[in-house]
C-alpha cells in the first residue's frame, strides 16, 4: 500500500491541511485523517444545526483555498433555493449559517476521498489516542484498538476544551444544547463566558423554547462588536520603537484609527489591515510583553477582532433591552450545587455586596483552554515522552517558523491553527488557517519527496 502522512483531528484546520496534502504530496504518498466526532469536515464550530449560529466572518473571507477567494460565495450560490434560506445578505456582508458551511467542507472531503485514480485520502472515524515512534515513522494507536503505520503526523485538533469550568452538576454544554429544552422558563440561566460562544449560548437556548431570564458573566463584561462595512486600509508602518513594548504598541494602533477616523473611515478598517502581520506583531513583542496582553489586553482585542455577524449581534441588543439577558463583569466566588440548581456567589468587578444567583443550569461558555488543562490522552503522552511541549504561555504546543513541534526528541510532527496560538496568536479564522495549511502542506511534501517510495502502510 502507499507511504502515509496522518492528520489527526477534522474540523477546518484538518480538512483544510488534508486536501492541501492531497495536492503537494508526490505520488504514491496517501493522507489519513483521523476523526473522533460524528462528522468529518464540521467540528464544533460547524457541528451545529440551528439556523441562528452564523458565520462570524463574511462569506466572502470563508473561501477553503487561497488562490480561489469566491470558492464558498460560488457555492453558495449554487444551492438550491430552499436551501439558501438561512442565508442573511446585507451592507455589512453575506453571513450563511455555520451548518451550510460544514456541508461544504464535508463536500470537499468527499470529493478528495473518490477523486479519479486510486483512493488517496482514508477516513478514519476513531479517536487516536497516542503517536509511538518506530524506526521509520510512527505508529498511530486508536482508541478502538487500531494501529496504523505513518512517516509523520499533522496535528490538528482545533481548539481545545477547558477543564470543565465551572465545578458544578448543573453545568450545560453549548455544544449539546438537547437539555435546554427541559430548562423551565421560572428560573434563570447562568452563561459563564460573554463572548461569541456566549452569542450561541443564548440563541440555542431561546431556539429550544428557554423563554427565562439569562445571566452572562465575565471578568470585563465585554459583548462581541459587531461587523459593519469596511474598506480597505493600508497597513499600519510600524517602526522597532513601536514593537518594544505594549505600551507604545497600543498607542500606535489607537492614533492609527484616530487618523482614520478623521478621513471619515471605521476603526475596523484599521484592525483589519493589521491582519497580515499579527503574527509579525505577536513574535515581535518582548516576552513579557505577550505576557502582559494575555493579562490585561487579550478581551479588549478579541471583542474588536472577532466579531459576531450582525444579526446575531443584533438578537443580543433586543435580549439586553428587553431585560431578558443581563451581562455582568465580576467572577465567581463559590458554587453550592443543590438538587435543582446551583448557588452562585458573584463579586461584581467594580465593588458592591457580592451577590449569590440561583441558577438551575450554568452554561461553560468560557471558549477555550490551555494545554495543560486538557484530557486529550494524545496531547498528554506526547508531552510525556518528549515528543511535543507547550508553547511559552501554555497556550498550545511549541513549534518552529517551519510548522514543525519543538520537542526534546524531534521528528516529523507539525501542527497548525488554534494549537498554534501561543507561537503565532492569531490563527483562528478561516482566512489564517487556510494558508496555514498550505504552508504545511508544502513544507511536508519536501520533506518526505526524499524518503524512500518503499514506505507501506495498510489502510
């Protein structure tokens, strides 16, 4: 059989460096991407079924390939039309619901799986559960028992989740919403989190009949913005003295947009034009510099830089100003599960008596965790036998300009997307990992173009 490269996970970020492999790989090298969810191709992100989750970005940036930017528009527009229902057109952009988009993606992937000639890409519906070293490669172990020979690995696997915050028996899934239909409309919901997970959190509920009283908290109490028409900006000239610290980084940026603002243009066409070179920025800053945006910065810029689409954005107003939700800053002080619900002691941020709120669910809408807070049994033997670290924040995993893990045993494991967060920052959306994984894919393709044609594996 056909020399292997793996790709473990098969939301976006592996769809995405699958396909690209299947492109750059010589022949007869083959891929296998490994899916532990129902789907291959949706993920979390694009798992859900309910019409009111939109895309977060503009159809015009979801395109799956670099070099064919109108590729999902072209799709869209191709469906039938009660299929295009759930898609909202209007100044600020087409948003199409994130269940259109993971119909796409797994289209793609079909396509790659019966392309002409002899079957390259292998789907393989099962959990990997560790990556063991062998002479020539790897041996990739599934949770159901299946051993498959590999020259290397891509790891893929998204965002990880969190440890379970909050500690509660009451706490609710965002991305399990069947138990919100059993909430009753007298009691009110607790959503730990105000961000776009928050933004689904409350259409999910309202979708499945919760007609109760929602609270939303978080440290800063900071909603999503929400996108508007934009134009295109020059990026920003920055000089080494604005890169030293956070400090003159900031000020830069703000007199930026007050020099936009004077031409008459919206501040989102500057923190757009800074798109190309965030990770430049990310890299660029002292260490502890980084250090200080994760503590203070990091909540300011992830509501200005991820936004929610305008519909959304606009449900979460109509919720506010009819008092149907509330959006606090403070945190949370203890939890007392009771048998139908939860005490929740809330010390809000700027003073007052701490309050205690009687929530009969709390939803975990705290987004994503770190690596070091993850039961992903592969991510962890990695750690352990030397063969992946966490990056310097504890963000991700540790890797190189050239995608690969840094580890204190090295060899053919590469990463890419939000595992990447702590090396690059910015490498959550679509338009970033998309070239991320043609990046990746090139690099690979060199690499093994000079291993032996003799590799085998059976599929």
């Amino acid at each position: 059989m056909n020399p292997v490269i793996a790709v473990v996970g098969a939301g976006f970020s592996g769809s995405m460096a699958a396909l690209h492999l299947l492109s750059a790989l010589p022949r007869p090298w083959s891929v296998l991407l490994c899916e532990r969810a129902g789907s291959f191709g949706r993920g979390l992100a694009y798992g859900t079924d309910a019409p009111a989750h939109l895309l977060n970005l503009r159809a015009a940036n979801m395109s799956a390939y670099p070099d064919q930017p109108e590729h999902f528009s072209a799709w869209l527009a191709a469906l039938p039309e009660d299929d295009r229902s759930g898609i909202v057109a209007m100044p600020a952009g087409t948003f199409a619901p994130r269940a259109l988009y993971g119909r796409y993606l797994a289209e793609l992937l079909t396509q790659g799986v019966v392309a002409e000639g002899a079957p390259r890409l292998h789907l393989v519906h099962d959990a990997v559960t560790d990556l063991v070293p062998v002479a020539d490669g790897y041996s990739l172990r599934t949770e159901g028992g299946a051993a498959y020979s590999v020259a290397g690995a891509v790891l893929a696997m998204g965002n990880l989740t969190g440890p379970g915050a909050p500690p509660s028996r009451h706490r609710l899934d965002p991305w399990r919403p069947e138990a919100f239909g059993r909430l009753h409309p007298d009691r009110p919901v607790l959503v730990v989190g105000t961000g776009l997970t928050m933004v689904d959190a409350v259409a999910s509920l309202r979708g499945r009949g919760f007609s109760g009283r929602i609270v939303a908290l978080s440290r800063r109490g900071l909603v999503p913005s929400v996108h508007a028409p934009t134009r295109p900006w020059p990026v920003p000239d920055l000089r080494a003295d604005d890169l030293a610290s956070l400090t003159r980084l900031t000020r830069r940026i703000r007199a930026e947009i007050a020099t936009a603002r004077r031409a008459g243009r919206d501040w989102r066409d500057v923190i757009d034009a800074l798109r190309p070179i965030i990770g430049y920025l990310w890299r660029s800053l002292p260490g502890p510099e980084r250090a200080r945006f994760l503590r203070h910065l990091r909540p300011f810029w992830d509501v200005h830089r991820h936004r929610a689409a305008p519909p959304a954005a606009a449900a979460i107003a109509a919720e506010i100003a009819a008092g149907r939700l509330s959006v606090r800053a403070g945190r949370i002080l203890a939890i007392a599960d009771g048998p139908g619900g939860a005490a929740v002691t809330i010390r809000p941020r700027h003073g007052g008596a701490d309050e205690t709120l009687a929530a009969q669910g709390i939803v975990d809408a705290t987004g994503i965790g770190r690596i070091d807070e993850t039961g992903d049994p592969l991510l962890r033997r990695l750690v352990l036998r030397g063969l992946a670290r966490p990056d310097a924040f504890g963000l991700g995993l540790a890797a190189g300009d050239d995608y690969r893990l840094r580890a204190t045993r090295p060899g053919r494991l590469w990463t890419l997307g939000p595992l990447l967060r702590g090396t690059l920052w910015e490498c959550v959306a679509v338009p970033d990992i998309r070239s991320q994984a043609a990046e990746v894919a090139a690099l690979v393709a060199t690499e093994v173009d000079g291993l032996p044609a003799a590799r085998r594996q059976a599929v």
